[in-house]
C-alpha cells in the first residue's frame, strides 16, 4: 500500500484526494457501496489535555487535567425509500485540578437529515434533528472552537424539523409544491427560553428549463418564544410573485413583488408592507457561480449574494445575507462555509460522484490533520425573532502536500422588538467580526502538521462590553493503522474582557479509532 501512495504523490493530481481515500479508506470502492446502501460506522476517541488558566479576576486559576472520552456513530443512506445521514458524537469529560470546574460531564452534538418518500419525486417528509454547544451570550466568556469547553456561558441547544410535502405537475402547464413544516428548539439553559416554530409553504411555478418563466408563492411563518413565564410569538406572511428570464444559457434574470404582513409580537401591531426585488443567477463556467437577489421588504433593503470559483487548486467563496431569523436555530443565510464544504466543492469535477466525494475528501483533510468541520467562529444564541446580516470570505488552497484554508466573516444582529412610534429595529445590534487561518504540511503519506489561528471580537453595545478572543495552536497528526489516528496538540489564548478575562496555555494528545 506504500508503494501506491508514494506512486500517488507524484501524480499531477491537485488534491491527490483518490491517494487519500487510500491512506484513510483503504476499502473506499466497499465504502461506496456500502454508503449507497446504507451504513452504520462506529467510532471511539479518547483525548487527554492538561490546561494552567492565568489572569481570571477570582479564584478560578491554576492547573486543571481533562480526560474526554467521545463515542460517535455515523449512519447513511442513498438509496431506497429513507435516505439521509446522521452524525453523532458524545463527549464524556472527566475534570480534575480547578475546584471551579472540578467533576464530570456529558455532551451531545448531532446533525441528522432524513428524507422519507412514499411516493418517489411526489409525496414524502423531511427531517432534520440536531445538538449543537453554543455560547448563551456573545458578551460573556468565548472559547475557541474544539478546546476544552467551559460551562461559564454555554449551553446545549437541541432543535428538531418534521416537513411534510407533496409536489407535482398540473398538465404541461405548471408545477406544484406544498410544505407543512413544525420545529421545536430547547435549551438546557434555563435563562433562555425555548422556541417552536410553524410554517406552511405553497408555491406554482412555469414549465422548468423555459427561457420565459414565473413563479408564485404564498408562505407563513409563526415563531413562539416559550419560557415560564411568559410565550410571545411572531408572524410573518407572505405573498411573492417573481418573473425570470434566461437570455443565454449561463444567464438569469429576476423581478419579484408582492406584499408580506408582519406580527412582531409584544405590544407592536400587524403591519402589512410592499415588496420589490431584483436577482440575477450567471454561471459563466463550471467553475464559476454567481447569483443575488435583492429585496425592499419590511426592515428596509435585504438579500443574498454567494460567489463561488474554483480552480485546480484553490476554492474561493463569498457570501452575504441580510434577512430574517426565526427561531434559536434560525439562520438568515451565509453561514460560515466548513473547510470541508471548501474541498468538497473544489474537488467537483475531480469526483462527479457525490458519494465518492464526500468520502476521498474527507480522507484527504483527515490525513492532513485538518478539522472537515473547522468554522471561524461558535454559534451564539440569538433572539426568536431577529434581523441578521452577515458576511463570509473562504480561500483554501490544496497542494499535493501543503494547504492553507483563509476565512473572515462579520456579522450583526437585531431583535424584532415593540415599536409604538413606528421606529426602525429599537433593539442594539449584536456586532461580531472575526478571521482565522491553517496551515498544513504533509511530513510523510501517514502525518501531517498543522499550524493555525484565530481571532473574534464582539463591539461593545447597550447589552454588554467588547471582548476579544484570540488563539494559536500547533498540532501533529498520524495514521497509526488502517482506521487509527492520532493526534498532540498545543494551544494557547487569550480572551480580553473587563469581566471575564484569562490566557490558557493547554496541551493535548487524543488517539482515535473508526470501525
């Protein structure tokens, strides 16, 4: 199997991804399959790390040790009547050192998608479920993404989605699509309060693949803020009427209008208000994506912009959003992109096959001692109702054996609140910034290393004052075996707050194993 790889390296590939699948996936053609079909793959990983926590205000410093044991499970499906994905992993941590901290824990994180058809193409549900660790308030203590977690402001936030729908064809004439949606948020925080949302879609659309098309879509959505005390909701109707035309194949052009009535909740009253907007989608290559769309809606001008090019080496993406939130889990758009959703998109035409993929990139960054899931930045709970606008910048760039993936984002939030004079958002916008980089360096076919940093920094507003989180570690991976790796790594940050400072300096080493 040496021989294959070191025969691999040298080949002209730019990501080498299919040496990958080797070093990783010995099996990958099995693997394929067995993913067609559907799979179950266990895994186990066990990590230790030491930590000394210096400049806290109180009592809280010192040495402290930290033993992490992480069960996962990993399930897909693609073909058949249910097909899907799941991703679990479970991190139970035993704390010993710090009085403050002292004692054990257990955390969840799962992402799951299922799509369930009775009827292929026409009738099924969709359904999504998943945990995630995110700060309670982006005024408080941060930490750095994959560290050791602190319990001073986190919580676990579990989200569930049930989507009925039925879609179709009325003659030759137009297609139909219904959804029925209801989603329920919780937090084990007890200071936030719990979410569940509704939702029902119908929209009736022109002939698909037409250079004359037409599009209307009449939607609701109703977000209940739920706590013991108190249950507010929010509603948003909507009515849309769009209209595209394709004057060349890599070129589409939209108008849109309509009118949407608006529920903010609280003592503000229903308010119904004009609509217009503008979108254009051009793909001038395979390797190059740009689309927009821009609208006059309620809270003033708002949109989405995604760019996308790459090239034998290199991904770079560009996303702006501005719009809506509903829900704790809500997102407006233009998340930050995973380093794994950089190479899985510049590795398109290397691997039509999604599948095949998913699985030689994965391969490819495990052996480079890259985190698939490495983002800029922790999600922060945000109110149920809420204005977002958010920007990311994504460069990544795979080298036969050195890699660098670039990332920027900058973010504001607002909460829907009462408005009795008619004024704009009332609420202080929650304004985040923040950049980050890795750099990787192949050392032989079976370990990598790995150097990375970051920073984010929140502005001071009426909720809270500015605080400023940087970080840089050093990591060496390798592959022990066939589904065994292993992993040292050495971190140090800095939080600045003026109530809740530290500098942490950790090492770690965790070993791990897939079956």
């Amino acid at each position: 199997m040496r021989t294959t790889l070191l025969r691999c390296l040298r080949t002209p590939s730019a990501l080498s991804l299919a040496c990958a699948g080797v070093v990783a996936l010995p099996a990958g053609a099995q693997d394929v399959v067995a993913a067609r079909d559907g799979t179950f793959r266990p895994s186990i990983a066990a990590e230790g790390s030491y930590l000394e926590t210096r400049s806290r205000p109180d009592s809280t410093n010192g040495h402290e040790a930290v033993m992490r044991l992480s069960p996962g499970l990993h399930w897909t499906s693609r073909t058949g009547r249910i097909q899907g994905e799941a991703d679990y992993l479970g991190d139970l941590l035993f704390r010993r050192g710090r009085s403050s901290t002292e004692g054990s824990d257990y955390q969840n994180a799962l992402n799951a998608r299922v799509l369930a058809e009775a009827v292929p193409n026409r009738v099924g549900v969709e359904a999504n479920a998943s945990v995630t660790q995110q700060a309670i308030s982006a005024f408080g203590e941060q930490a750095v993404p994959g560290a050791v977690p602190s319990d001073a402001n986190r919580t676990e936030v579990s989200t569930v989605r049930v989507s009925p729908y039925a879609r179709g064809h009325l003659g030759s004439a137009a297609d139909y699509e219904m959804n029925l949606a209801a989603g329920r948020s919780h937090t084990r925080s007890g200071d936030t309060p719990d979410s569940r949302t509704t939702e029902a879609r119908f929209s009736l659309s022109g002939p698909r693949g037409a250079r004359l098309g037409w599009n209307v879509t009449a939607s609701q959505q109703r977000v209940e803020s739920i706590s013991p005390a108190v249950t507010d909701a929010s509603e948003n109707i909507r009515l849309r009427l769009a209209l595209t035309a394709a004057p060349m194949p890599q070129l589409r052009l939209s108008v849109s209008g309509g009118e949407e009535s608006i529920d903010e909740g609280a003592l503000a009253k229903r308010r119904t208000e004009k609509n217009a907007g503008v979108g254009l989608q051009w793909s001038p290559s395979l390797r190059t994506q740009l689309s927009a769309d821009i609208e006059r809606r309620h809270f003033g001008n708002g949109g989405r912009i995604n760019f996308s090019h790459r090239g034998p080496q290199t991904v770079l993406t560009y996303a702006f959003s501005r719009d809506t939130t509903f829900g704790i889990d809500g997102t407006a758009g233009g998340a930050p992109a995973t380093l794994f959703q950089l190479a899985f998109a510049q590795a398109a035409s290397q691997y039509p096959d999604p599948v095949e993929r998913e699985l030689a990139v994965l391969a490819d960054l495990l052996s480079r001692g890259l985190d698939p899931n490495q983002v800029v930045t922790v999600p922060v709970l945000g109110p149920a109702f809420s204005l977002q606008q958010r920007q990311d910048l994504s460069f990544a760039w795979l080298g036969r054996r050195t890699s660098l993936n670039v990332a920027a984002f900058t973010s504001w939030t607002s909460q829907f609140v009462a408005r009795p004079n008619d004024t704009p958002l009332a609420d202080d916008p929650v304004r985040q910034r923040g950049y980050s980089a890795t750099l990787s360096y192949r050392l032989t076919p079976f370990s990598a290393l790995s150097l990375g940093g970051q920073r984010r920094m929140t502005q001071a507003s009426t909720h809270g004052a500015a605080n400023d989180l940087k970080s840089a570690d050093l990591g060496l991976t390798s592959q022990l075996g066939r589904r065994t790796t292993a992993r040292v790594d050495v971190r140090y940050s800095v939080f600045n707050s003026p109530t809740d400072p530290y500098r942490t300096t950790s090492v770690s080493a965790s070993i791990s194993e897939r079956f």
